[in-house]
C-alpha cells in the first residue's frame, strides 16, 4: 500500500500518528468493494451480479466509501505498526481524530491517537542506602511454627460445657442498629479467638454453652474496625453447636506426613530451622528494597498514563477477587462490610496502582541501562513452582509458554528480580537491629494492617 507517515510525541505520554494514503489506494480499495457489492447486492429489476456501477453508487456511495475509510485505517495502520518506534500500549485502543470519509480524487488523510509507556526521569539508583538487621531464629520460634503444622492434622469433636478461647461454635446471628436490621447469618463458624471474624464477637461468646441465646451491645472504637468506628450495634445470637480441635502426638510418623522429605522429628525441626532462617533473609532483604524503591518512586518524573493506571486498578481488583475463588458477589459483600463499593474501592487503590506502575518502570529502565539479560535456564529456574503447582515438567511448561505466548510474562518476571537483586547488591548497607523471629513477624503483621487501610 501507499502511503506516507509521520509521528509526534506529546507532553502527556501519548504520540500523535499522522498516515496519508495516496488517492490511487483510495481509488483501488474503493473500487474493490465496488466490485464486490456488485457480486453481492440484489436489486429488483437486475440481475444478482449485473447491477450497474452507477445504480449502485447512487444507492451505496457513501456506504462503500465509509468501508473504503475503515479498510483503509486498518490496513495502513497494521502496515505501521512494526515500523513505530514508539508502539502503543497493548491495552489501550488508539483514537481516530481529525478523521473525514475518504474522497475518490484526494489523498486520505488521518490521525491516530495513542498511550505509550511514559518518559521519565529518576534519581540515582546506585548506592541508596539500607540498614540490614539481623534477625535471629530459636528453638522456640521452630516450635511455634511446628505447632501450627501439627494443627493442620487436629481432629475436631463435640465439646460439652462452657466455650472457652480456641473452640469452635457454630451460631446464627443478627446485628441491629438502631433497632433495625443490618446484617443477618445463620450457620456462621466462629474460631474463637483465631479465625477472622469481622464483628469480633467472638470473645463475647465465652462463658456460654450449646443452646443457649445471648444478647449484647458493642460500640466500636477507631481503632478496631475502621469502617464501624464510633458506632454501636446490639446482636442476637443464638449458640447451636460447640467443638474443639484435639492435637495428635508429634512422632516420626507423623513428621513424615507433615513433610515426606523428613523421616524423623529431628530432621524436620533441622529443616523447619532453615526454612525460617532463609524466610528471616528474605524479609531483611524485602525490607531493604521496600526503602529502595519507595525512595527511587519518589525521584520518579513523568506523565502515566489513564489507561496505565485503569489496567492496574483491573489487576487489582482481579486479585481481590482470586481471594474469593472469582465469586464477585463475596467480594463485593465484604467490600460493603467495609463501607466499600467497586468504584470507591478502586478510587482508594489509585495511589497504590501509581506507585506500581512506577516501579515497573524503574526496574524496567534499571534492564536496559545495566543490560541485564535472561537466559532459558534462568525462566526455567524461576517456573519450577508452577511446575510443580500444576504437575508438569519444567521443560513441558517451558514449552507450553513458548508457544502459547506466555514465556514473556516469565521473562519480564526473571528481568524484574534481577533488576530488584541489583539494587540490592549495590546498596550501601548499614547495620540495623537487633531483631528476634517474633518481634520480625509483628514488623511484617504491622506493615500488612498499614497496607490494607
């Protein structure tokens, strides 16, 4: 085909494609669907083919020459594409403007309008400094994980008499505010004292017993439930079952179910070590590259993009939902649990979808300054998890990615993690706390609650 183009970038990450298509294109394709409504269109008193060209331009004219437009913008733009220096964003579609149906004896002029991943400017990446704690890991902290293991393989039985913290009782409740009801389940399981239990009322159950029926009143304070503060709400709640979990022995039979790798107790409590120990690593590392890119985003200079930021929102909003196994309904109930809808759920992640969004960019900019590359084995490395998730071989899966289109997502994920183990690496580090495994998990457990609000 034909044709002439022109790009031009804007201040807001968006460039400007400007495409003319030579009058003889114009002629060709508009005679080609010419010919091709001929061939198709019946008309009363012709014969189905034999209609005149002049007949149908009378009736069709514009018609044809607005698919003439449309074939000529689809074709001309997919001709451009690979020639684009800036290409646009894959999830955003390009805007027609300055746009007017083409005409037989003129060149075809048009504009396209696209996002592209911003230019930006960032502070140096080099030597920001960290402070690395050390943290320590005791044969009680292997314990208390051991205990949460052996937990898994509790059996649970009826429990006659009083509820006490850590049985479970099984109740039908209705909450009240100002006499009126505002929320209502029956068969509700509560964990006392451990699972989440979003009134918090199951401290409020203790001392009852199967059957019985309690009435209580609850005021919230500010720093309980932030969407129930400051208000009261009266419950009704009738017991109908109470159980209790009863913990096995911890044998060597039963370390053997609790991990096959491990034959003994000993050998998993050795193991169970290493794994909090490498665990600790991690959170100390995570912590250090937290500071690093908090601080590298706030160097951040750029234009993102809507279309950016709404595609994050939708990433978000997709994990929200993986939580309830893609049931929206329960998403959307418990976002209104919180005073929450979708749309003012997403207005309150828009800061936090930025903030992604520029990290990408920066560990993306940090790949091609620093030349970081990936190798076949370094994918094959990283996916030996999905593997094992979804039971395939490594190389079946590498394979499988390859031709699916997928590799690229691994790849972008390794290049990410180098950028992030650069960082890291090129950190001026200072030496930090003091810290013990229990006071590391209420570090984790805080910054988790600070996210969430």
């Amino acid at each position: 085909m034909q044709f002439n183009f022109q790009t031009e970038e804007k201040d807001n990450s968006q460039v400007c494609l400007k495409i003319t298509v030579d009058k003889e294109e114009v002629k060709k394709h508009y005679n080609e669907l010419l010919l091709d409504a001929q061939k198709n269109i019946t008309i009363n008193g012709f014969r189905k083919g034999k209609v005149p060209f002049s007949i149908l331009e009378m009736r069709f004219k514009e018609a044809i020459l607005s698919e003439t437009s449309n074939k000529l913008i689809d074709d001309s733009y997919k001709e451009v594409y690979e020639k684009l220096e800036k290409k646009p964003l894959n999830f955003a579609t390009p805007k027609l403007e300055n746009f007017k149906l083409a005409e037989l004896d003129k060149d075809f002029d048009f504009e396209l309008i696209y996002d592209v991943f911003p230019n930006f400017k960032m502070g140096e990446y080099k030597g920001l400094e960290i402070e690395k704690d050390e943290v320590s890991v005791t044969d009680k902290d292997v314990t208390a994980e051991l205990e949460k293991m052996v937990k898994e393989f509790a059996t649970i039985e009826t429990k006659e008499g009083k509820i006490e913290d850590g049985d479970i009782v099984s109740v039908d409740y209705t909450v009240l505010e100002n006499g009126n009801e505002v929320f209502k389940k029956d068969g509700e399981y509560i964990h006392i004292g451990k699972d989440y239990d979003f009134y918090k009322i199951g401290k409020d159950l203790i001392g009852a017993k199967k059957d019985d029926e309690k009435e209580f009143k609850k005021k919230y304070g500010k720093k309980e439930i932030e969407s129930l503060a400051d208000k009261t709400f009266n419950f009704k709640v009738k017991i109908k079952d109470v159980k209790r979990e009863v913990l096995p022995v911890l044998t060597d039979e039963l370390a053997k179910q609790i991990d096959e790798s491990c034959n003994t107790v000993t050998e998993l409590k050795d193991k169970l070590k290493k794994n909090l120990e490498d665990y600790s690593t991690n959170f100390v590392k995570q912590k250090g590259l937290g500071k690093i890119l908090k601080e590298l985003t706030a160097t951040f200079e750029g234009y993102i993009p809507e279309s950016m930021i709404n595609q994050q929102l939708e990433a978000f909003y997709n994990e929200l939902l993986q939580r309830f196994y893609n049931d929206e309904k329960r998403a959307l109930a418990m976002l209104k649990k919180e005073g929450l809808t979708k749309e003012t759920y997403l207005e309150k992640m828009k800061d936090q979808a930025v903030e992604e969004i520029k990290k990408g960019l920066i560990l993306n900019e940090i790949v091609k300054k620093e030349e970081i590359k990936v190798s076949e084995d370094d994918i094959k490395t990283h996916i030996e998890s999905f593997a094992k998730h979804y039971k395939m071989k490594v190389e079946d899966l590498f394979e499988y990615s390859k031709k699916s289109g997928s590799l690229k997502v691994f790849e972008n994920e390794v290049e990410s993690k180098k950028a992030l183990d650069f960082l890291y690496d090129n950190a001026k580090v200072k030496k930090g706390k003091k810290l013990t495994f229990e006071e590391m998990t209420k570090v984790e457990e805080n910054k988790e609650e600070t996210e969430n609000k």
